[in-house]
C-alpha cells in the first residue's frame, strides 16, 4: 500500500512534483474519463495524493503504520467503492480508536458520513481537522462545502475566502463560491466574484474555461455580444491544450445548455468550434449539440423575416415524432404551403440557400411543392387524408372547399365513336363532321 499510488502513476518514490505530473498526463492521454471511467478515477487519486505535498506527507507516513491498521485503510477503501458507506465508517472508527490523530482516517470518516447524509456529524470532523491543520486548504474547502451543503451559507461563503487566501489559483476554489452565491440568486456579486477569480488566475499564469464560461454566463444577462470575449478565451485555451482537471467535456456541455436556453446563435457557433478541440466527444453529445444549433436556428427564423408557419414546421420535424397529432400537424401546414405556393416559393428557396440542413430535413416535400405544376392534386391528397383523419387543416374549415381542390373528372364516353367523314347517327344524312360534330 505504501508505494501502491507511485505504481499506478508509473514513477519512483522518490519523483518531483514535475515527473508525476508528466506521468499522469501521459497517462489520462492513454485512458480519458470518457472510455475509461474506473481506470481514471484510480489515476486521479492517485495524482491528488502525490501532487499535494502535505497529502503525499501523510500517504507516506501512512506506509509506516502497522501491517493490521494497513490491512483495516484498504478494507475501508474496498467498501467505499461498492458504495457501502456505513460499513467503511465503522472500519475508519476503530483505526481512529488505535490512531485517533491520523487525519487521512478523520477525512475519510467525514466522507462517508457525507456520503450518507449526515452532513453534521461531517461538519464535526472537519471542523477538528481544520484545527489540528489550520493551513490545509483542502480540509477548509471541505468544511465550506459541508457548511454550503447545509444552507449555513454566510460561514459557507466566509469559509471560502479562508479557502482562496490559501490558495487563489485553485479554479475549483473559485468554481465552488460563485456558486453557492449564485443560489442565493446575488447575481451580482457572483459576476464579480467570478471576475475576481480570473484575475487571481491570470497573475499566476493560468486560466480556467470554467471561470470563463461562468463570466460568459453572467454577461449575457446584459448583452449577448458582452459574452463573446470569454466564449474566445475558452475556445483559446481549448485549442492550445486544455488541463483535464478543467473537465473540458463538461464545460462545453454547459454552455450548450445555457445556448439552449438563451436560443443564442453566437454560442452554438464557439461551441461547434470548441467541439472540434475536445479529444474525445460522444455522438451523444455531436447529435445533442447539432438539434441545439437547429433549434437556435428555428427560434431565430421569424426574426429574419420567414413566415411563422416555417417556425412551426420545422419545429415539429425535430421533434422527430411519429405520433397521429404530429402527421396530421405536418399535413396541415403542407397544405397552406400547397393553398398559395406562389407566396412560398421565395421564402423556400431562401431556406434552401441559407439553412441547407433544414431544408433537408423535409426536402421531399419541398421539392415536389416547387417543381410540380399541379399542387392542386397534391393538396387535394393531403386534404382528403385529413379528412379520413376526421381533421380539417387550420384555415379550411367547410367540407365544401375540400371539393374546390378536387381534381376535375374524367368524362368517358357512352356512345360508339363516330368518324369524322361517317354519316352522323341524328339521321340528317349529312356527314358527322358537318353536323352534330361540327
């Protein structure tokens, strides 16, 4: 155990802080949390251990206790990875009963309460802890969570300045604050609190998309164009490498969520390019993110001067139902396209040239609506199966018009043929063509 987390990341015991980053990096590159969940949850602890000085201290010292104490640390681990988190919090009670002053068994402890809900009882570990190391800003930001978790959020938020005096160049740190003023729905402190953390950032050398993107957030509440800056500078750090500590895939989905919601065009543009940047990306998340630039786009077609049935239309081809309210919906509106295509057909061939990819998704139709020189027959079709239906499309609402579309019927003859230059059948004796023929 004492040299377990030095073998997961490949290094010796004695590496610098340089080597086993270089080591985990490597080795995240070969298993992405993506495709391989479990293997980058044992490189992650395994990293956060030895890249923090006091916690890789503590990990050392730990190789020092007795074989039955080590034994106890990896049954506890063991049982806190099938998530039997009671079980694991007695274990880490009777090693503290042999070393009550072991702190990797205090946080542990407090953990599994956490994990449990018993926040108060966490909040009385941590508070120990951080008396017995006042300097640990982990164990700090522990305590503010759990006090954030608690709804204590004024000793929350005092909690982590304590935290960010510390260690300001932690995005996490900053990450956590903003939002648990934003729950307060103080917007505006929380702008400026997410200001204050790039600058801290910024004057260490780093950068952090999360930060970014919770800046673009908070400023598209003023003006769409105000957030652009910080949608350039994620895509900026995105495109020269990004930290897998940042959890990029993430951050990317959250601003797809928030482009949803603001219906913005200029978002779904930096996260189409951002998406490009990303190592690994699920067709989950492409499909996702192409329906949202379409809807972003459909929401955006009566601003640019479309008729609105166009908005209804193609909102109801992405919605991809196939249920009878939706078809006799689709029918509906195909037959006012078919009523006036005349009216139409500029609007559709400006579809056609600027949004190509919605123009496919009903490009049957549209195409035989502008090429056929009888929509009469084709709106006679798609009434009557409405009218099988028991529907009649919005606008025409008399079965009388239903017949006016019909096509005119064919007359067939009754009689025998008569040829032109034969005598005509009246009887007059003069020739078809002169007479009844003439």
């Amino acid at each position: 155990m004492k040299d377990h987390y030095y073998q997961r990341l490949g290094v010796e015991k004695t590496a610098d802080a340089q080597q086993i980053k270089r080591a985990y990096y490597t080795l995240v590159k070969q298993f992405p949390p993506e495709r391989f969940p479990e293997e980058f949850k044992a490189l992650r602890a395994a990293y956060d251990t030895l890249s923090d000085v006091e916690k890789r201290a503590e990990y050392d010292r730990a190789g020092t206790l007795p074989q039955d104490v080590m034994y106890l640390m990896e049954q506890a681990r063991k049982l806190e990875r099938v998530g039997n988190y009671a079980q694991a919090g007695e274990v880490f009670d009777k090693i503290l009963c042999l070393y009550p002053d072991l702190a990797q068994a205090q946080a542990a402890l407090a953990k599994c309460y956490k994990k449990q809900g018993k926040n108060g009882k966490a909040i009385v570990v941590w508070e120990r802890l951080c008396k017995m190391e006042p300097q640990n800003a982990e164990y700090l930001h522990e305590l503010a969570l759990s006090y954030d978790q608690r709804g204590w959020v004024k000793k929350a938020v005092a909690q982590y300045r304590r935290v960010l005096e510390l260690d300001s160049g932690n995005a996490h740190y900053w990450v956590t604050l903003i939002n648990c003023v934003n729950d307060t729905h103080d917007y505006e402190q929380a702008r400026r609190i997410c200001l204050q953390g790039i600058e801290a950032l910024r004057e260490q050398g780093r950068e952090s998309i999360r930060l970014y993107s919770y800046a673009a957030m908070f400023a598209v509440r003023d003006d769409e164009r105000d957030a652009e800056p910080y949608l350039q500078d994620v895509l900026r750090v995105l495109q020269g490498g990004c930290d897998p500590d940042e959890h990029p895939e993430e951050t990317v989905a959250f601003l797809l969520e928030l482009a949803k919601q603001l219906r913005s065009a200029t978002f779904v543009k930096y996260i189409q390019q951002m998406t490009g940047c990303l190592a690994h990306t699920s067709d989950d998340f492409r499909q996702e993110l192409a329906q949202a630039g379409r809807y972003v786009e459909i929401e955006g077609l009566e601003e640019q001067g479309y008729h609105v049935l166009f908005h209804d239309l193609f909102a109801t081809l992405d919605r991809n139902c196939d249920c009878e309210d939706c078809e006799c919906d689709l029918m509906s509106m195909e037959c006012h396209i078919l009523a006036d295509p005349a009216a139409f057909r500029p609007q559709l061939l400006r579809i056609k040239e600027e949004y190509p990819h919605l123009y496919a998704l009903h490009a049957a139709f549209f195409n035989e609506a502008m090429r056929t020189r009888e929509p009469h027959k084709l709106l006679y079709r798609r009434m009557k199966a409405l009218s099988k239906k028991g529907v009649a499309p919005a606008g025409f609402t008399e079965r009388e018009e239903l017949e006016e579309f019909a096509p005119p019927q064919t007359v067939r003859r009754t009689a025998p043929k008569v040829g032109r230059n034969e005598l005509c059948p009246c009887g007059s004796g003069r020739k078809y063509k002169k007479c009844c023929g003439k």
